[in-house]
C-alpha cells in the first residue's frame, strides 16, 4: 500500500507540474486561443507540439519504469516488466524518466492486459470490483467533493486531488471509463432532472480529453454465446486488471472490445441532443481541442494503434452540431490537422468506415466541413504573401473533405472498374533540334517530357475512380465552394501544381483536390496551362527561325474558304497530323479567304460555328440525329474513313484547347468514353430513354412467365440511317436463345455494350485518337467529370440574362443609368430565347453561355457615336458592342434586331 500510495503521489505531482497547460480552465481557453492563433504563426505551433510530446513522452517512461508494459517476455532494462529494472520511488523514477527521456531510450508498446510489478501489492477496493462500479463511485465521490456548478462547469476535466477538494476518495481517481450508449442515456437523464451538468461535463470531458478512452467508447456487445460463465470469468479477469494497474490510461487498453459499434454512438448522441447545448457545448468544444493536439503528438510519434485512432475520428465526427463558433473555428481545426498525420492507410479506412457506416451523417460532416473553408475564406483578407494556399485552416479541411469524397462514392452506386475503353497510344512527337537547343533554352525539351498525370494516394489505396461513380451519396455539386473558388489564384495554384511537393516547401495547390472547385475555376486553370503550353510552341518556333531551322510559324493557321469550310479544314488539319502533330498545340489563328478580319478569338469562334453546323449534320453521313433526345450519335454504317473521324476528335479537343464552346450535342455516354469508362446499361437512359424504360421494366418484371410475355431471343434489331433492319446475334446462336429470369441482366448488359461500344468501335476510337492528339498533355482527365467535360464543351445551360446585366461594363460616355442603355436592357429582356441567342452570338462570335453562367462573360457596351442610322456593330473578339446612341427605345429595337438577324462575315471597321 505505501507503494502505490507513492505512486499516486508522484502522479498528482507530475499533473502539478503540467498545470500550466490543463489545471485551469482559463489557461486550457488560453491554450487553444493560442493554437488558433498558430495557424500562422508555424514556429509557435511547433514549440507548443514539442513541449506537450516532450511531457507525454516523460510520462510513458515514469509509468514504464513504476509499472511496466505488461509484457511477460519484455527485454527493455527500463522497463519493469522485464525484471531487469530495480525499484525505483516514484520520485526516483520521475528523475530517471527525464534521464530516459534525453537518451531517447527505448519505449515499449503497451499490452491489453497489464502484468504489474510483482513487488507491488495493488489491492482494488472491496467495493469496486466491476469497472462500471468503480467509475460510478469516482462520479459520487466527484460530485461530493464540488464546491458549487459553476466551478464544475468551468472547469469539468480537471484532475483534482482529494486534499485540494477537501474530501478525501478511497478510491484512486481515475482518468475516465470509456462511454456507451447505456451510460449516456443515464447521464442525460439525470442531467435534466436535476439541472446540474457537472456529471455529464465531467464524463464527456474525461472520454473526449483522451484518445485511449474515446477510441474504446461505444464497442459493440459480445453475442450472446460468449455471456456464459467464461465471458463472465473473462470480464471479471479485465476487470480486476483495470483495478490493479495504476496507469490510468493503459487501462482503457486492457479491455480490448469486439469494435466501435457507430449506430449505437450516433444514438447515444441524438439523446445528447435532448439536453440543452449551453450545459456542455463550450466543455465539449474545449474536450476536442485537446483531444485533436494530443491525437496529433500519438499520430506523429506513432505511440497510438491506428485503428484506435480511426475511431476516435468517427466518434469526434458524430457529435452533433453543437452551434458554438468555438468549435469551427478551434477545434474543428484542430481534428483536422490531426487526421492529415494518419498514413494513407488509416485514411483508406476512416474513408470506409464512413461509407459503410455513416452514411447519414456524411452530409453532416460534409457540411460542416464546408462551413469551415467559408467562414475562413470570406473573414481572412489574403494577399500575395499569404494566399489561400497558406492558410493551414482551410488546406486541412480541404484534404479531409477528401476522405468524405471518396467515402461518398463508395457509399453511391458504383460500377465495375473493367470497363474501360482502351488507352490511346500516341507516338511521342519529338523535335530534332530538341537537343541541340537544350543548353540554350529549356524549355525546348519541355512540351518532349509528357508529364505523368497526377494520380491521388488515396484513390490508389481505395482502388476507386470517379468514372466509376455512376451515382454518389450525394451529388458531387455539394462538394463545390464558391467562395473558396472565387478567391483561389489561379496563376499561383497552378504554379503550385506544377512544382514539387515536398516536407520543406508544403506546397498546397487546390487542382490537386478538383471536387472542391466550381467548374468555371477548374476551366480557367485549364486555359493558363494551354496558354503556357502554346508561348512555350511560340518561342520554340522562333528559336528554330534563329538558327535557321524552319521558317518562323508561331502559330496553328488555317486558311479556309467559307464555301468548302470543311474540305478546306480537314484536308489542311490532316496535313498537319501526318507531318508534325505537335503544331496541334499552337494556338489556332483562323483566316476566311477573301475577308480582312483578323483573328484574336472571334474568327476561331464563327470558325468552329460552322463547322460543327455541317459536320454533324445527317445530310453529311458521319453521325445521326436521335429526334426524342435531340442529340446525334455516331453512324456505324458510315462510310467515311477513320481519319475522317479521327480528324473531327481534332477539331474537339482545339475547341477545348483553345477554350471555345461548341454547338454538340452528344449524349453524356460520349463524354465517359471520351475519359475512359465504356457505355453501360445506365447510359441508355440519356441515349434512349424509350429502350432504356422497355429493357428497366424487364429487369423489374419477376414472374415466372418473363419468356412468354417478352418472348425476347438473344437477336436484335436495329434500323440503318436507310431505314434497312440489321439483324445482330449477342451471343452465339442468339436467335435460339430465350432471355429469361436467369439470363435477363446478361441480355441488358450485352444489349447496351452492343449499341454503346461494339456498334460504333471503330468509328469512336479514331474519333477519340483525334481527340486525345490534342489533349494527351492537359489536365482535362484529372480535374473535370464528364459532366463537367460537357460543360466545357457546350457551355453553361442556364441563360440568365439578369446576370449578364450585372457584369456588363461601360465605355465612351455610357453608364448604367444612361437612357439607351436603360432602353438596350428592356428590349433584351423581352426578346424570345433564339434572339437572346442570336444576340450572344452577335456580340461574342457564340451563342452559347460559358462555363460558370453569363456573369462570366465580360461584356462590354462602347458608345458609337450620336443618333444615326447605321446598324450595331460588335468586336467578337473581345465582347464589344458598339451602340450608337439612338433617339428612341422603337429605333433601337429596329436596329438590333436588323443587326442580330442578318449579321455574318468579318470586315475593318
């Protein structure tokens, strides 16, 4: 007994010594007052960080000497249990810890079960044999030794000892039991009957402080087959070991639970939610700031078990909203920065969990997250020097945020990862005088070195592709931040992106994390990496002048005739692709035989306008137009070549290259193959809705009768664009195979991969060899979704005029409140959606809206002089309208709409 009650004594006088960090109240507000603080301030942070693992570390050595670490077989002469180790007093042991602590001397891991000195003679209280027994007299004892509420509720977790309370407890207190759903309810049921929270506070605080604790709370409950006597017999075996030890925190560890049982912890917590938030939001949110510093000194000293910590991350991540500021704005980014130290592994794990879980609260923690990065965003003024990349607070909730990404997916419909359409494979186009300009200019041999796409740790460890994602959780929208988005500088991001990652630099680039930004964003990172990309082809040529080389050809010119536009184009495109496929990467100047406009954008606009109107009409025999969904398919009875097709995937990737829209209307499944994922039976629902409804209620039909009422073989027919019907056998011998209850998934799926991939094999795979010629280097695969992919190519869909109105901006005398523009804003509000068309296409040279809406498009409207009778005219290339101040709104109307209805070619004005 004199030992232990030496050791107790050593261990109060060692949490004395600490108490400059967790005695008070006020100093533990302070403390995590200074951790927010230390966002930006990293010399502080670290200082903090070594001085709490420094005495973390002395402690494990003090109870490594006095009690062992409960290994029979330990060899460590510092540690007790190896009987190597002589009796120490605890103050000798607490000078020897230090010693032990400078020498960096070995630690040993903890065991479940602790084997104590045998010297010592540690003997549990009559009354307490049973955990729940001994953690129910340590709450009475608690609460007899408290002076009044309001010093409990200020201070909840605070390890006082007997003579300080004035009461003397004859039991050791210990550090807390860990929680279950039982233990809670009971808590809550006394807090609101008698309207004091100290019990509650103080059993939050002491399962929450403590990642051992927490990560042993809410264990699922053995079966009943082991609640016979030798369950009894082991319980009352961990029990009597958890009295014995005298190291509060290893024991938690020895009762080794069967797993975190989430259901019952998210129970647990919607009780909670019936008590009063005031009574323990503010002891909680305190309980999660230390619970996320001391999870990052475990983590980033691997003292903890890994899967220990992933349940305290699920546990911290299922209290509910507690509606203090406090916890947003300290504590949650405390847990966050704690989680960035799990290794790729742990991360795969919380990820599944999660999906697997928590699919309720992923919403919870995915909106919490985001009010995080917002409220940061918008109440931090970011400058060059400190970026959004700089800010600790918003990268670490970002890199969390991605962990629930992925965990999203997994919980959503997800399909094979086989079907992917085969790689392209392009012959690596390399300039003779690459080598011999190397020592002269760099940069020579960039555009030579593909860069190897950037693919996510993470994703490789979950082995999941967005591709595969056929319907998230929740929709991948909800992942996006404005705010954040709007104030992200592209040119440093992609900077960012481009460099090395390392420990030393901690370069953050948010087009590492995609999900998060709009679309609009992620389209202007891809249009600086394109613009690098063609001043670096630029300055190339021009040093290839220099040495004499080659004549200067700065740029991708094309010199057509609008008459023969697409003879014109693909014959000079396909010339090109055979000779030097590298010149693709060249901006793209557009010149119309016979016409003095000069190309700074618009004439590539109108260019690719035109286009897309012949080529994908029917009349020209490569694709076909679907009527119900309005979109065109490719025709597998087509009689043009391969490299007819090949040379259309051209002309789509310039247009994303050169970052126009386009006027197609291809259904979604091209976009996926496009990317990678080959069509399935998902995808007829947006290729024909008609077929995709018929073969959906087959799969649903469950009587016995399906071969009568369908009467449907394994042969198929389809029309031709001659309107012929072409016979097709999916399998051998189809036509004497009947689809039944058995076989009725195969048929659909064979029946879809016939349509969406076979049908058309040759015909898609030259067109996304085109395709993929101009894009290979880009990072359009890794930072936008199909669907995203199609807004890039066709625009946004939403034409919001009032937008538009917004952004516009005002030149040579005319304002917002001058009377024509007043007049202009009137009649363009009241025009028919194909005149707001015709007037976008006017004005910017398309009539398509861009990506991220009509506010994104910087129009401007220039006074054109006075009164007269000359018709609007428009800079295509910069989105300049040129408006003469009419007399009245009628002469106005009449002039746009002459304007906008008849206008076509380029001229100098």
């Amino acid at each position: 007994m004199n030992s232990k009650s030496e050791t107790d004594e050593a261990s109060r006088g060692s949490e004395a010594s600490s108490s400059n960090n967790e005695s008070t109240p006020s100093d533990s507000k302070g403390h995590t007052e200074a951790s927010l603080c230390a966002e930006t301030s990293s010399n502080k942070t670290r200082d903090i960080m070594k001085r709490a693992a420094a005495r973390q570390l002395i402690e494990r050595y003090f109870y490594q000497l006095v009690d062992g670490c409960g290994n029979p077989n330990c060899d460590n002469q510092y540690c007790a249990s190896s009987g190597e180790a002589r009796n120490l007093t605890p103050n000798e042991a607490a000078a020897e810890a230090i010693k032990l602590f400078y020498k960096e001397a070995r630690l040993c891991d903890t065991l479940p079960n602790k084997v104590p000195r045998t010297e010592v003679n540690s003997v549990c209280a009559s009354g307490a044999s049973t955990a729940g027994t001994t953690s129910n007299i340590t709450m009475k004892n608690d609460l007899e030794c408290q002076n009044d509420s309001a010093s409990c509720s200020t201070s909840p977790f605070k390890p006082e000892s007997s003579q300080q309370d004035g009461c003397q407890s004859p039991l050791r207190r210990n550090n807390g039991a860990p929680l279950t759903e039982e233990r809670i309810y009971e808590l809550c049921d006394e807090c609101l009957q008698t309207k004091k929270p100290q019990v509650l506070i103080r059993a939050l605080g002491e399962a929450f402080t403590q990642p051992a604790i927490l990560a042993r709370c809410f264990q699922r409950k053995l079966s009943d087959g082991h609640t016979g006597s030798e369950g009894k017999k082991k319980i009352d075996k961990e029990s009597k070991a958890m009295c014995s030890s005298s190291d509060p925190d290893k024991d938690v560890d020895s009762v080794a639970g069967p797993g975190l049982d989430v259901a019952s912890c998210r129970r647990a917590f919607q009780y909670l939610a019936k008590v009063p938030s005031e009574y323990y939001s503010s002891a909680l949110v305190t309980a999660l700031c230390t619970l996320g510093e001391n999870l990052t000194i475990e983590l980033q000293y691997k003292k903890m078990s890994l899967d220990d910590a992933v349940n305290c991350f699920v546990i911290a991540f299922e209290v509910p909203d507690l509606g203090c500021s406090d916890y947003l704005e300290i504590a949650l980014p405390l847990l966050c920065i704690s989680i960035e130290r799990l290794p790729i592994k742990a991360q795969a794990k919380l990820a599944r969990v999660w999906a697997q879980h928590c699919k309720e609260s992923l919403r919870h923690i995915l909106e919490t997250l985001q009010q995080l990065i917002t409220l940061r965003v918008i109440s931090t003024n970011y400058v060059r020097h400190f970026t959004v990349q700089d800010d600790t607070t918003v990268t670490m909730a970002t890199k969390v945020m991605k962990i629930v990404y992925y965990a999203n997916m997994l919980a959503g419909v997800m399909e094979p990862s086989t079907l992917r359409e085969e790689p392209v494979v392009i012959t690596s186009q390399l300039d003779p005088l690459g080598d011999a300009l190397d020592h002269l200019y760099p940069l020579s041999s960039l555009k030579n070195s593909k860069q190897i796409p950037y693919e996510d740790p993470l994703a490789i460890e979950l082995d999941i592709n967005v591709l595969d994602a056929r319907k998230p959780y929740l929709p991948f929208e909800e992942f996006y931040n404005e705010p954040l988005s709007d104030t992200i500088e592209m040119d440093i991001d992609l900077a960012n992106c481009k460099s090395e990652i390392d420990e030393i630099g901690h370069k953050f680039s948010f087009l590492k994390y995609p999900f998060i930004l709009t679309a609009a964003t992620k389209s202007l990172g891809l249009y600086y990496e394109n613009r690098i990309r063609m001043y670096s082809e630029r300055r190339v040529s021009l040093l290839h002048a220099v040495v004499g080389a080659a004549s200067p050809m700065p740029f991708l010119r094309l010199k057509v005739r609008r008459s023969h536009i697409i003879d014109d184009a693909l014959v000079e495109l396909e010339m090109i692709a055979m000779e030097r496929a590298l010149d693709l990467k060249k901006q793209l100047v557009v010149e119309f035989e016979g016409e003095q406009g000069i190309d700074e954008g618009g004439v590539s606009k109108e260019f690719f306008q035109l286009v897309v109107e012949q080529i994908f009409n029917p009349d020209y025999g490569m694709f076909t137009q679907r009527q119900d969904e309005h979109t065109v398919w490719f025709n597998p009875t087509s009689f043009e070549t391969e490299a007819q097709f090949t040379l259309i995937g051209i002309v789509l990737g310039l247009a994303i290259y050169n970052n126009i829209i386009l006027a197609v209307n291809f259904p979604m499944v091209v976009y996926r193959k496009l990317m990678g994922k080959k069509g399935s039976f998902e995808d007829l629902a947006d290729w024909n809705a008609t077929l995709y409804n018929g073969l959906k209620d087959m799969l649903e039909y469950t009587e016995n009768d399906l071969e009568e009422v369908y009467y449907q073989t394994f042969r198929i027919c389809y029309t031709d664009v001659f309107g012929n019907n072409i016979f097709q056998d999916l399998k051998e011998n189809g036509d004497n195979i009947f689809v039944t209850q058995d076989n009725k998934r195969e048929f659909v799926d064979l029946y879809a991969d016939f349509l969406l991939n076979k049908s058309v094999e040759t015909q898609f795979k030259a067109f996304r060899r085109g395709f993929v010629m101009v894009t290979d280097e880009s990072q359009l695969g890794t930072l936008f979704r199909p669907e995203e992919v199609e807004t890039l190519v066709c625009g946004s869909k939403n034409f919001d005029f009032n937008e538009l109105e917004k952004s516009t901006e005002y030149d040579g005398g005319y304002t917002s409140e001058s009377q024509t523009i007043k007049d202009f804003w009137s009649i363009v509000h009241s025009l028919s959606l194909e005149d707001k068309r015709k007037l976008l296409q006017f004005t910017t040279g398309s009539d398509r809206v861009p990506v991220g809406g009509l506010s994104h498009l910087k129009l401007v409207i220039a006074r054109n002089g006075p009164d007269c009778a000359r018709l609007p005219t428009a800079h295509t290339c910069f989105n300049i309208l040129l408006l003469p101040e009419y007399e009245s709104k009628e002469k106005l109307q009449d002039r746009l709409m002459k304007a906008i209805s008849y206008s076509k070619g380029f001229g100098i004005i």
